[in-house]
C-alpha cells in the first residue's frame, strides 16, 4: 500500500476502499476539485481498485500520475459484468474523464439520419445532438456517404422540404402543406404534403430506406420484383421497366459492397494497431455478407493500455454509437472484459471470417499511414518520433533508436579507397558527427574488408574513450555487409549494438530493410516503398552515398593533381596550381616552351619542368 508521500490523501482513499464489495460494477476516481478523472469497470470492484494502490511499482509512470492525483473516489455496484460496460461507456461519455483514452468527438463524422417525424426525412449530418431520429454511421468519409444518398435518392421518391407535416388521422388529411413544390415537378418527391401519396405509403418507403441503410437488401429486392411482375402483367411496361432499372441499381450496388459468403448475415469486425502515443481502430458492420460501411479513427492513449483494454473501451463505444444490430464480433484476439452476455467475440483462424479480419486489418493499417503522414506533415518532430518507434517495433529493438549510424564504402577499382558514416538524431541529419574514413589496411577493391576496418576503428575508439554509442548500426548493403558488421562488433569488439541493412536491387534503389533475428538469423522487414518509414531510411542510405561519394571525388581529384605536377622534384602545389590556372591541363603544360613557363612560374623552376618532360 502506498504512503502519504506518494497521496497525502491516503487515509481516506484506505476507509473508502475497506467499504467496496467484492461485485461487478464501475468505480470513478476524482480529484481535489471534484472532478472525475478516471472511470474504470471491474468484475470484482474490492481487487481492482484496490491494485492500484497495493501494487504501485508495478504500474507505468501514467498510471502512477493518475495515483498522485486521486483525491477521492466513489464506486456503483451493477447486477451483471454487461451492466458494468454499458454503465461505464455512459460515464465515460458524460464525465470525458481526463484519463480515460475516448473516440474523438463524433461530430466530426458524417451520419444519415431518418428523422423523428410523421413524415420522416433522410438528413446528413456530423452533429447527433441537434436531430431527433434513427442515426446511421459513422461513415469514414463524406464521399461515401454523398454516393449512398444519391443511390437512395434514384431509388426512392421521399421529401426534402422542410415544411413542418402533420397526419390528422380523424380527418384522414395531412395538414401543414400548401402546393407541391419544385422536387415534385421533376419526379424526386410524390407531394405528400398535400396528399398525393398516401401516409402508409410515405412510411413504408422510409421503412425500405432503413433497410437499406441497415444493409438489408433481400426482403427489399423480393419484393420490388414482386411489384414489377405484377406491373407487368397488368400490362403497365413503362413502370415495370422503370422498376427494373431500380432493382438492377441496387444490385449493382449490393454487389460492389459484397466481399464474402451471405451466409455471414449480421457481424461486427474489429482491428487494432497502436505505438506509444496512439491507437488506431477499425469497425466493419457486414450484413448479409456486405459491408455496410467502415469506419476508422485514432485513439490517444492516456494511461499506456494494452490493445485489449482499448478494445474493450471501445467496441461498447462504437457498437452504441453505431446502432449496431450484432450479436457476434470478429476481434484478432479475445477481449475478456467484454462478457458473452453483450457480445459474443469471435477469433477467426480461417474461412470468410477470417478474410473480413484481414481486411479491417488492411483499412487500419492505411488509417495509421495516413495519421502519422499528416502529423509529419503539421509537426515534423513528432511524426520523426512516431517514425522511430515503428522502427524500434519492425526491427524489435530494445529501446528507441534516438542515434542511428550509417556506413559506406567508395572506390574505383581499388583506387583511392575511402568509407564514410553519417548520424542521424531523432530521425534528423546531424551532420557535426559525420565522419570519413580513409581505408588503411585493405589493398584492392575488397568492400566487406574495407567495411569490417572502418567500423573496427569507428567503435573501438568510442568504447574506449567511453562515448555514447549508436542505438542502431546500419550498413549500406545486404547480407555479407551485415555479417562483416556483426563479427566485428558481436565477436571482435563483445559490444551490444543492433545491426541492420538496406539492400538496393539491380537498379541500385533501395529495395528492402534487413535485420537480425534472436538467433542471429537474417530477416526481411516488410515495408511498402510508399511507407514514411521506408522513405526515412531510404534518405539515410542516400545520404551516406552522397557523403562518401563526395569524399572519394575530392581525394581522387587530389590525386591526380599530385601524380601529374607535385611529383616533378622542387615543385610543390603552389606551382603546380599557377601552372594549371595558366594554361588549363598537365598536357598543355607539357606542350609549353621555356619560354613560355619562365613567363609563368620563373627561369629556374620553368628550367625544372621543362626539362622533366622532355626526359620523359
């Protein structure tokens, strides 16, 4: 049990929790204000709340903030463990506790909603709160939503005035209408406004729109081509034909949203991917073996939760604010706190369930792309960070990658050998710790022997002088480069640095990532060449290309100035150079009469050039 050093308000915290029973039920922290900043269920409400003050040491540095903060709390005893997650979903709602990771506000996600009305309307909205009425969504983007009501709209025949219709059953007369407008003259409305369509056949058209919004299309299709046959054989063609046209658009649509047996009839699918700082979270309802949309969003977390204990946030969440129908939800692993009795949760391992998983996964995946490139775009620092954290999960690193070092070997047939190695920090050039290397010990074009001396010299030096060393060692090439690095630093030098390589292909651009594994096996990170990672590794490999490359031109060209001019005795670079600026080339150099170098460098140092190349 923690003291007053760590909550001054300990005392009381321990009469409170002497007094929780032993039941399922939801408990709410407050601090000194009052406010409630946390709300949490339990199927034992006396153990866990009582864990987070008996076993403070165990909990992340968020939960043990959340602890300092607790000034009193209060618990509700429920009847059932589904009592206890509905209750806390409500909580969570009203309160929008400070530490309770929640969805972003759903007012920001579009909706259709079928209004409260005797003549319902099918409006679009992004605020639940002003309209009474039957929601459908969230959809993931307007785009969609916009399709799906121009569908609806070709479909059915429904008012979009905003005249306030009242049904007098008594009189049989619908009162608040005055003369059909504009939508009538053009076919889209039957003016029920002033009863030229009847109430019970308003109602059952928004009955047939709910449906379809549900994505129910059998009982829909069954009877629209009941309806046309009957047309047809009461030899009315033109509406038969038209009724068709209908029938084949709601085909065709049901058929794009059709991914897998109809025999999956009302499901819910559930995807989760996080980092650090955030969780990414996708739902699919499928109905009758369509989607009927998917919906994505990002969660940040507050207190370090597992992806279990977001699911089980969430899933209640989103299975409310979506009005879902289903009994049954895909998950990609169990979610304990969610009980049988809410929810059953299904763990696929084959079959059509299990395509629908994989394919929540795939929208998950591309949700998370999508937030982290725009935070990278709004706040590069962060989306760097984000980067790093991805990278430290690909390559199962024991701790961020902040230092990240790269090397590269640049020769031309063994000529004027030279290695460079550039750092990067927090995912940034730091170009004060660049470093080239001038290869020693190699004789020929030998890369893996050039590549094992320089990173020899490299961390020898740092570990004796007791500087920090990188968080990641990467090498430009594949396989070989990588096991020459691991000799050197693993066997030769007994130091614990990560080791990985990007490999290029035939055409010289990177091509993938590579890694060890425990067993010192070499393995393929999978990275698409869109991934912001990838391209972040891809600017580190072109970046110590560029710095080598850059080095061994300027050696080479220092080179040859020395062979052509600085090795004719007593002339040093000063002349050599006067030569150069004079008459352009070492070969015009040579065509040059005495007195045409005494004109340029002097009698006695032209007597020396001229006459070592009529020597030679």
């Amino acid at each position: 049990m923690i003291d007053a050093s760590i909550n001054k308000n300990i005392d009381r915290i321990k009469l409170r929790l002497k007094t929780i029973p032993e039941t399922p039920g939801v408990y709410q922290y407050l601090d000194e204000t009052g406010k409630v900043i946390y709300v949490g269920k339990a199927r034992n409400l006396q153990r866990r709340v009582s864990s987070y003050f008996n076993r403070y040491d165990d909990h992340s540095s968020k939960i043990k903030m959340l602890v300092r903060h607790i000034y009193d709390l209060r618990t509700t005893v429920v009847a059932s463990e589904v009592d206890a997650l509905l209750l806390e979903n409500n909580l969570i709602k009203q309160y929008q506790p400070r530490y309770n990771s929640m969805l972003k506000d759903d007012k920001t996600y579009p909706y259709l909603c079928i209004t409260d009305e005797e003549y319902p309307q099918l409006l679009f909205t992004r605020d639940r709160t002003r309209i009474k009425g039957q929601f459908f969504g969230p959809y993931p983007n307007q785009r969609i939503l916009r399709e799906l009501q121009e569908i609806i709209r070709k479909l059915f025949c429904y008012r979009k005035c905003k005249k306030k219709l009242h049904w007098d059953a008594e009189r049989q007369v619908v009162v608040g209408g005055d003369r059909p407008c504009m939508n009538h003259q053009i076919g889209l409305c039957k003016a029920p406004c002033v009863g030229m369509e009847s109430h019970e056949a308003y109602l059952e058209t928004m009955r047939r729109i709910k449906k379809i919004l549900q994505g129910d299309f059998g009982e829909i299709l069954d009877a629209m081509k009941q309806e046309m046959l009957t047309l047809a054989d009461e030899l009315r063609f033109e509406e038969a034909e038209m009724l068709r046209r209908k029938i084949r658009l709601l085909e065709e649509y049901q058929y794009k949203s059709t991914v897998v047996n109809t025999n999956v009839r009302d499901v819910d699918v559930y995807s989760i991917l996080s980092d650090s700082k955030y969780a990414y979270v996708n739902m699919m309802r499928i109905k009758n073996g369509s989607i009927i949309y998917s919906f994505s969003t990002e969660i940040k977390k507050q207190l370090d939760e597992s992806d279990e204990e977001i699911l089980a946030t969430v899933i209640p969440a989103l299975h409310e604010q979506t009005e879902s129908t289903a009994k049954e939800a895909i998950v990609p692993f169990k979610v304990e706190e969610i009980p049988d009795d809410y929810l059953k949760l299904t763990v696929p391992t084959r079959g059509d369930r299990k395509q629908l998983l994989e394919l929540s996964e795939r929208n998950v995946r591309a949700h998370q792309h999508q937030c982290v490139h725009q935070r990278l775009l709004v706040n590069p620092d962060d989306g760097r960070s984000q980067l790093m954290e991805r990278l430290q999960k690909e390559l199962h690193l024991k701790r961020t990658p902040k230092h990240i070092e790269c090397f590269d070997n640049s020769n031309i047939q063994g000529a004027y050998p030279v290695a460079a190695m550039v750092r990067f920090t927090d995912g940034k050039p730091n170009r004060n710790e660049y470093r080239k290397f001038n290869i020693k010990t190699v004789e020929g074009p030998d890369d893996y022997a050039s590549m094992a001396e320089v990173i020899h010299r490299r961390y020898k030096r740092l570990s004796e002088e007791g500087k920090e060393l990188p968080d990641l060692l990467i090498v430009d090439g594949g396989a070989g480069q990588m096991e020459v690095a691991r000799k050197v630093i693993v066997e030769e030098l007994k130091l614990d640095i990560p080791i990985a390589g990007l490999a290029k292909d035939d055409r010289h651009r990177t091509n993938e990532l590579l890694c060890y594994d425990s067993d010192w096996q070499i393995q393929v990170v999978g990275l698409k060449p869109t991934d912001q990672l990838f391209h972040l590794l891809e600017q580190i490999q072109n970046e110590v290309h560029r710095f080598a490359i850059t080095f061994h031109r300027d050696k080479r060209s220092k080179g040859t100035f020395r062979t052509q001019l600085t090795d004719i005795p007593g002339i040093g670079e000063k002349t050599a150079r006067d030569l150069l600026l004079r008459f352009g080339s070492v070969k015009e150099v040579k065509l040059q009469t005495l007195d045409d170098l005494t004109k340029a460098i002097g009698p006695s140092k032209a007597q020396v050039v001229f006459n070592f190349f009529r020597q030679k």
